[in-house]
C-alpha cells in the first residue's frame, strides 16, 4: 500500500503526540505515586506500582529512545528531496613556466529531486585569476530516469522503510509495556504470597510454641510423653525453617520490585494488595473474537506482510535498465581583464542518455526471487500468529476455569483441616490419645491455606493475563 507525503507527515505528529503522551503519563505517575508516610516508609498499592513501572522502568524507556531514533532516521530519508544547496570555494595558485597567478572562485549547486526521480540542477559560479580577469557562468540541468528509477514508490523506498521501522518500533513500546505489567503484577503478587505466608508460619510458631510449653509441663507431670515433647519440637523446627525462607524470598521479591520500579534499593518499600477478585465470565467464541480484533501482533504481522510486498515491487522494477535522460545547458562570459571593455560569451548545451546497468541483472533477479519468498514467509507468519493468539486465548480461559475449581476445592479442604484440627485437638486435651493427630491436622491445615493463597493469586494473575491475551490490558 503506497503513503502520500501528507500520509508519512501524519504518522510523524501521530508518533509525536504518542511520545508526548508518554512524557506526560510519566510526569502524572511521578505526581500521583504515593509518598513515604511519617516513618519514611513508601507503600504502594498495584495501581501505582503499575504505573510506577510504566513511567520509570529502564527497559520501557530505552524501547521509547529507540522510537525516538527512528523518527530522526525517518526524517534523514525525508531529507533526499529537500532542496540541495552546495557552496564551494577556493584559493590558490596557478603555476606556468613564465609566472605564478592567483586564482580564486565561488561555485555552487542549487538542485531538487521530486517523488518521480527527476532532479534538477542550478550552477552558478565565478572565478578570478590575476592576470587573465573574472570569468562568471551558470548552468542548469535536467535529469529524467526513464525506467527503473521513475516512479514514486522506487524513489520513497527509504522513505516508507523508515516509516515501517518507526511504526514497529512503537508497537514494539507497547507490546514491552504489556509484558513489563504482566511482570511486574507477578512479582507483586509474588511479594503479597510471600508476606501472607510470613503471617501465616508466625502464628503457627507460635501456636506450636504454646504447645511445646504445654507438652513439656504435661511431661513433667506425668500427663504426656517425651515422643510427644520431641514431636512438637521437631515440627515447630520444621515451621520455624519455614519462615526464615518465606522472609528471605519475600526480600529477594521485594529487591526484584525495587530494580523493576527504578527505585532506590535503600528505600523502605511496602505494598498494599487485597487478594479480592471477581470471577471472569467469557465465552471462547467472544474472547477469540476481541483478541483477534485488539492484538497489536495481528497489526504487526499484517504490516509486515504489507511491507514485504511493498519491497517486492520495488525488487522487481530493480531488474529493469538504469536508463536516464539527460539535458544540460551552461552559459559562461569571460573578461580579457579587470579593466577591459570586451567580453566573451561561450555557450554549452547537451542531451543524451545515461545508463549504468549490468546486462545480466543476475543479482536484481536473486533479490526479486528473494522478495517473494520473503512476501510468502510474511503470509504463512500472519497465519501462525493469529492461530497462536487464538491457542493462547483458549489456553487462558481454560486455566482460569480449572484453577477457579481448584480455589472452591481448597476452600473445602480448609474448612475440613479445621475440623479435623478442632477435633484433634479437644481429643488431645482429653487424654484420649497423643499429639500425633495434634500435629498432623495443624500441618494439613497449613498447608491448605499455603495452597489456597497460591490459587487465588494464580487466578489473580490469570486474569491479567487474559486480559494480555485479549489486547485489552492497556489503552493504546
């Protein structure tokens, strides 16, 4: 698909109002991220930890530098048919075998080239030698390619390829921005499932801390056993091994935010997360439709295809001869000298045909042959990525739908080590057996509010996921 000129110059303040944007999104996150309170301690909750990472993050603003390089690449290419303006100068000396003269003078070139590849040129210059006067002239020139290098689309070749390049390269911004908030919703999750654990293996050290106190007074007694005492011990060791790694891996997950927000590793970061969530309710059908629909690889892919088939007609009007017709015309006046009052007009003029071809075209044919290969290669990528964006869509729903089954599973399993616990308990203070099922039904209940947790922030996640998936998970 050709771009007129007035097409290229919207993309350029199109592409300049999207990086405006970017500025003032960053400069809105950096107002409205939130302060360290009265003890210097900076709490975030996910909307502002998102947009802390959109407008701060290393990787995101390298990707909007490149657009940025791009742009001016865009405009050097642009720069071909501007006007040409070359001044040239000189002094010196001129030597014979009778004398030595000065000699000086000022040319110059005034030339444009338009979208056909027709150019032309304006010289005028004027020169000085000592003895022999002033010598001044001008000519102009007209150069016309007569088949391979007429026509719009070979001449804007570098043009549309740099306008491809730019528009890549913001979407580029975009799909980076997409999985750095999938990231960065991960590891906060992450931070929120490592701290709740925290929470969780603290008081269960000191539930069984409590009950190794109880245990050995009822040794001491006479009412328990060692293996009991010893039982408890073991386990509270095992809760206690447990929570010095839930506290590590929540400061290696906090240490990992801190890089991914650009933040001081110094700064006394805390997060304010609820694991609250909504179930998502999607039809497959829908979800493919609005994915295939808001994908920015679907537009990517198409764009490449375009542009590859863009590069395969300009390959093929490469084979044709380089052949141009050219005219010239230059009049020049001579003075015998300074103070003489004859002058001499000389006038030059010439038309012809240039050409600089090879007659085999061996290479121009290869690269034409390549060309279309590489139109193919764009057909078949299309294909493939609208398949794998629908396999990804399906692959989405479908575990959100299982973990979401796993979550009520879970929330039973719960309830259930709570009875059990409750139960093994009331036996235990009974004297109607040791703290054998104590133990046990206290590290099932652990364990199914461990994997609860995980579920919840699995669908949590999941759904922004999803919404990746779909192309909904931020406005373009």
């Amino acid at each position: 698909m050709k771009k007129s000129p007035q097409i290229i110059r919207f993309t350029q303040c199109a592409i300049g109002s999207f990086l405006i944007f970017l500025l003032v999104v960053g400069s809105i996150a950096q107002e409205n991220k939130a302060t360290p309170d009265i003890q210097g301690k900076l709490i975030l909750n996910l909307s502002q930890i998102i947009d802390q990472a959109r407008s701060a993050n290393r990787n995101l603003l390298q990707n909007a530098l490149i657009v940025q390089n791009n742009q001016y690449s865009l405009q050097s290419a642009e720069s071909e048919f501007d006007w040409k303006v070359r001044p040239v100068a000189n002094v010196g000396l001129s030597n014979s075998e009778n004398s030595t003269e000065q000699a000086s003078g000022i040319s110059g070139q005034i030339s444009k080239k338009n979208s056909l590849g027709i150019e032309t040129a304006f010289s005028p210059s004027v020169a000085y030698v000592n003895n022999d006067g002033v010598s001044s002239g001008v000519g102009v020139s007209l150069s016309v390619p007569l088949f391979r290098g007429f026509g719009k689309e070979f001449n804007f070749d570098s043009i549309y390829a740099a306008d491809f390049a730019l528009e890549s390269s913001v979407r580029n911004v975009y799909l980076a921005e997409v999985e750095k908030i999938i990231e960065t919703v991960s590891l906060a999750y992450e931070i929120v499932r490592q701290q709740t654990l925290v929470t969780l293996f603290s008081e269960q050290n000191n539930r069984l801390l409590k009950h190794v106190v109880t245990i050995e007074i009822m040794e001491k007694t006479g009412l328990g056993n060692q293996i009991d005492t010893y039982r408890a011990q073991i386990r509270q060791k095992d809760v206690q091994d447990q929570l010095s790694s839930a506290m590590q891996k929540y400061q290696v997950s906090l240490d990992r935010l801190k890089v991914l927000l650009a933040l001081p590793m110094d700064t006394d970061l805390e997060i304010d997360i609820p694991l609250s969530y909504e179930l998502t309710e999607l039809e497959i059908e829908e979800a493919e439709q609005i994915a295939l629909d808001n994908r920015l690889e679907i537009e990517q892919s198409t764009a490449d295809l375009v542009e590859a088939r863009r590069k395969s007609r300009v390959a093929e009007k490469r084979i044709l001869p380089d052949l141009s017709f050219v005219a010239r015309y230059r009049k020049n006046a001579f003075l015998e000298g300074i103070d003489a009052n004859e002058s001499y007009n000389d006038d030059y003029w010439s038309i012809g045909f240039s050409s600089d071809t090879d007659i085999s075209r061996s290479a121009e044919n290869a690269s034409y042959q390549q060309s279309i290969i590489d139109v193919r290669r764009m057909q078949l990528k299309l294909a493939t990525k609208r398949d794998m964006i629908i396999a990804e869509v399906k692959n989405c729903l479908t575990a959100l739908s299982k973990e979401a089954q796993s979550i009520r599973l879970r929330q039973e399993q719960v309830l259930q080590a709570k009875g059990k616990r409750r139960l093994a308990e009331i036996k235990f203070s009974h004297g109607m057996g040791g703290n054998f099922d104590f133990i046990e039904s206290e590290t099932e209940l652990q364990r199914a509010k461990a994997n609860l947790l995980t579920g919840k922030i699995t669908y949590i996640v999941g759904q922004y996921r999803l919404r990746a998936a779909l192309g909904t998970l931020i406005t373009r």
